[in-house]
C-alpha cells in the first residue's frame, strides 16, 4: 500500500479536508503514478464518506465545515488531475 510522508492514503484525504496539507504542483512532484493514482481514488473516497454523513439541517457553522471539507477534496482533484494530464499519466 502507498504511502506519502509515513502516512496511509486515507489519513493524508482526510489530512486534506482538514486543511493541514495543501495540495500542489510542488507537494505532486515527488509521487510516482501508483501513489498519484491511489490519492485520487482515496480523494473520491473520501469525498464519498462526507457526503454520506447525516447532513446538518439546522446548524449553520455544521454546513458551512461540511462545504470547506467537500470544497479542499474537489479542488485537490481538480489539481491531481492537471498534473497527471501534464504527466501523462492516466488516473481514471
């Protein structure tokens, strides 16, 4: 199993929902395909987990950390999939 920085693929997801890794260009460049591709399916997997929580009818800030989770996991996406288009690396 993949691993980045010592740690499993699903801590780094939900590390990046959190907020504290940033995904980039730079924080890319040292993986090789199998693990580029492992952090996009767990990306999605995780993407996934969040949206199957009970979602938080009544509570504005509950919604709001819900959105910035779900926002931080389509954007890294977004980034992963630039890079291995430039890579020419296919992650699908």
């Amino acid at each position: 199993m993949p691993t980045i920085r010592g740690k499993s693929l699903k801590a780094i997801t939900f590390d990046i929902a959190e907020g504290y890794v940033v995904v980039n260009p730079l924080f890319l460049k040292s993986l090789d395909n199998a693990s580029l591709q492992g952090l996009y399916h767990e990306l999605m997997k995780t993407q996934t987990a969040i949206r199957s929580e009970k979602f938080p009818h009544s509570d504005a800030k509950a919604i709001r950390w819900r959105n910035t989770r779900l926002t931080r996991l389509h954007a890294a996406t977004m980034i992963i999939k630039n890079f291995a288009r430039e890579r020419r690396v296919i992650i699908v």
